[in-house]
C-alpha cells in the first residue's frame, strides 16, 4: 500500500507513520510540484482574494487559463481551458493577467530551499523540481522525513502549499506528487496525503488502474492516436508491440511507453540543467494585418526577452519568429549569427528582416519571438556589426549596422536599466520605446499577453 499520512504541511498528531519507512534506494527520486503557483503567489500578494476563485491567464476570446485556485477547481475551472469556458463555469471567477517578475522571484527562493535539500536537482518550469536524494546516501537520509521537512520549509517560508511524491524513478515520483495534492470531486475538495511513496505493491496496482492520459508526455493528440489503437489504461500498452507503436507516436514516444508498461522510467535528474530557450508568444484579440503593426509588435516581444536572456547573463546566438494565421496555419523563421547578442535592436533587426520574409496570405492571430543557442555572456565578444545571410532566408538580405560608440552606449544604458528594474521592480524604469499611452508597457507586456489578451475589446 502507498505509504501517506495527512495532507497537512507536517504530518499530524493523529497520522499513522509507515513502521518501515523507505530507504534512499528504494525512493531515490522526489517530485514536488507546488499548488496553484500563479493563483497562489496572486493571492499570497492580494490577501482579499484568499477563499475567492483565482485564475491567472487572459480574458479575451482567444485566452486561456494558466493556473487556478481551487476555489476555482471546484467549478471545473482547470489550467489550459479557454478562458470563456471558464467564465461560464464559474460566473464570479477573478482572472488576473499574470505577473512574470512576482512568479520568478518565488520560484528562485523555492530553488534556494530544495538546494539546501540537495543540489542535485532538476527544474522542470517555475514550479516543480525533480530532486536525486541518492546524493545524501552517506547522511543516511529518511527519504519521508525529508520530503515532509521541504514541505514544511516551502510553507512557512513561502506561504505555498505543495505536494511531494517519492518513488524509484521519475515516473513514479511524478504521479505520486501528483496524487499527493488535493482534487475536485463533483465539486467537493477532497484532501490529499501531502507525501506520497509509491512501493513496490502500489506500483504494480497502478500499472492496472491507471489510464493512459496520466502517463508522462501522453497529452491530448497522443492519447487519441493509442486509443484508436485500444489503448485506455497502462495495462493495454503491453498488447501492441513497440514497432507499431513507433508508426503511431514514433520511436522515441514508443520506447517511453513501453518502458512505462512495466513501470520502468531510465531518466536521469537532469543536475544544472541548461536554459534552452526564451521566448515570449503573444495571441490577439482581433487579428493583425497590417505588417507595420505586426513589425511593432515583434520590436517589444524583442524588448522583453533580451531583458530575459541579459537577466540570465547570456547572449543567443539563434533568434526565431513565428507567426500563426487565421486558418491556424502557422510559419517560423530563424537565423543564427557567429556570435551572441542580447541587444534587443540588434535582435529586433533580426526579427524584423525574419519577418519580412513571411508573405501574409491571412490575417495573424499569433506572434512569437525566440531566442536559443546560449553563450556565457562573460566569454562572447559582442560584434558591432553583422549581416543577415540572404540564403538563409528566401534570398532576401538585410544589414543591420550598431556602431561602436552606440553599442558601448547602449550597453552601459541597458545595464543601468536592468539593475534599476532588478531592485525596484520592472515598471520603475524604461526606455522611451516602452512608453505607450498607459505608461510602461513593460508589465503588461510580461503579463497580460502571455496567455491570450486581457480584454476581448482589446485591439
């Protein structure tokens, strides 16, 4: 049976503690996934909206829901639904246009306590960590002990509730967090245990009851593709072998699932796992035709994610548009330099001569910049000037040109900017780009556009 106690932050005076707790070898891995995050921090700053269903996402047509209380969760309101949807589910529900800074800085201070756990760790997003606690095998830890005691630290030092779950790979820790945490049943919160190890007698319980959809990577598409193949729980994965499997889902998808038939998950923690992108996405209101309009745009998403990637002390040497249309077709661009940048003129000019390249056959609901290929920013010398391959981009070439007085310029400017926003918060200062006629445009840039538009009037 799962070892569990109560879903308190520390086990209470009344729970029933396993006589024989895990050892580090039999539950290696911990999943902890926090409740709610964005609602959570939301309501952690707003102290009114504490009992009142939260959401954080957009609120336009085109929105979604990036994360609900359960205040929220009790009227089906769930994380990736369109926001009307939840509306209509929940006619009193408080959507917040989300707030990246506020999110950011709790998500370091949760990485600084699960380092005090271990270093051995891997984030997955803000939110959850995968920790190896095999690197405290000489402390001869108690694996339930110290998932109770992270809980607990996370609690009284953040004032985020989350749940834990431990077990012999990622698969198992993954799912045992997951059952961890409370859940909505007909509309009643139903407490979970707070820690969860699945043994080896849960382990084979689930692999008979679970369905398909829970499993790591199986969303939505790939759960219809094993379906059609009879494919529900993770018991019918072993009546279709992994070749055809593979013609379905592919190779790399087919080999996972035919691990997960038996429980297995070869995975490593991923220790001091690498930032492999940035990117900000931005879905409007009201379609875009104009390319003036769509070439502004692009210039602020450049904006925020320069600040993201110099806040990272990195430079990109990949940058990336996309754009998706009306008939949800969608076109991507990129280009990579012999060298990083983190200028967003520099990377503007990129963007926009990428742009350029995309005949409008429709009207654009979605516009997408990203940056990839990382240097340290310490170890690249930044060029003063660079040329845009015209092979590389449908034989159009463009020559974006930075002088060196105004790239010695702009740096030390930029590095003012940033570190006045690093202490005093990111609309304390701007460029008179970032001015709009609601002041900084900064904050509703991070927070409103990343999930849909805030307002279905919005333009």
């Amino acid at each position: 049976m799962p070892k569990l106690v109560s879903n308190s932050v520390k086990p209470s005076a009344g729970s029933i503690l396993p006589a024989e707790n895990p050892s580090v070898y039999e539950a290696p891995i911990l999943h902890i996934d926090l409740d709610a995050f964005f609602a959570s921090v939301e309501i952690l700053d707003e102290p009114s909206l504490k009992g009142k269903p939260v959401a954080v996402g957009g609120a336009g047509a085109r929105s979604v829901i990036a994360s609900a209380s359960y205040e929220a969760r009790r009227y089906g309101v769930k994380s990736a639904m369109p926001s009307l949807l939840a509306q209509r589910m929940c006619p009193d529900l408080i959507i917040l246009p989300g707030r990246f800074d506020r999110y950011e800085y709790y998500s370091q201070r949760f990485h600084d306590i699960i380092n005090d756990l271990t270093p051995d760790y891997e984030p997955l997003g803000l939110d959850e960590v995968f920790c190896d606690l095999r690197s405290l095998s000489l402390l001869t830890p108690d694996p339930i002990a110290a998932a109770w005691n992270l809980k607990g630290r996370i609690n009284d030092e953040l004032g985020l509730l989350s749940g834990v779950g431990l077990g012999r790979n990622k698969l198992w820790a993954k799912l045992a967090s997951k059952r961890s945490k409370p859940h909505v049943v007909k509309g009643q919160l139903i407490d979970g245990p707070g820690v969860l190890w699945v043994d080896p007698e849960m382990e084979a319980k689930w692999l008979v009851e679970l369905p398909i959809r829970s499993l790591w990577g199986v969303g939505p598409a790939t759960a219809a593709k094993l379906e059609n193949l009879g494919i529900h729980f993770v018991r019918d994965l072993s009546k279709v072998g992994e070749e055809t499997l593979a013609i379905h889902v592919g190779p790399a998808m087919a080999r996972s699932l035919a691990d997960y038939a038996t429980g297995d998950d070869e995975r490593a923690v991923e220790i001091n796992r690498e930032l492999k992108s940035i990117g900000h996405d931005q879905t409007f209101a009201k379609s875009i035709r104009s390319v003036e309009e769509l070439l502004e745009i692009a210039k602020s998403h450049s904006a925020i994610v320069a600040r993201a990637l110099r806040s990272k002390e990195q430079v990109a040497r990949t940058i990336s548009v996309s754009l998706r249309f009306d008939d949800q077709s969608a076109v991507s661009r990129s280009q990579t330099l012999p060298f990083g940048v983190d200028d967003e003129t520099a990377i503007s000019a990129i963007v926009g001569a990428l742009m350029e390249t995309v005949p409008l056959k429709e009207s654009v609901r979605l516009v997408g910049v990203h940056l990839s290929n990382f240097l340290d920013r310490s170890e690249n010398a930044v060029q003063l000037s660079f040329d845009i391959d015209s092979g590389s981009i449908e034989g159009k070439a463009k020559v974006a040109q930075l002088s060196q007085e105004r790239q010695v310029s702009k740096e030390a400017l930029r590095d003012a900017v940033d570190e006045v926003r690093a202490k005093f918060g990111n609309t304390s200062l701007g460029t008179l780009s970032e001015l709009g006629d609601e002041g900084l445009e900064i904050e509703r840039q991070r927070g409103s556009h990343a999930f849909g538009p805030k307002d279905s009037r919005a333009t």
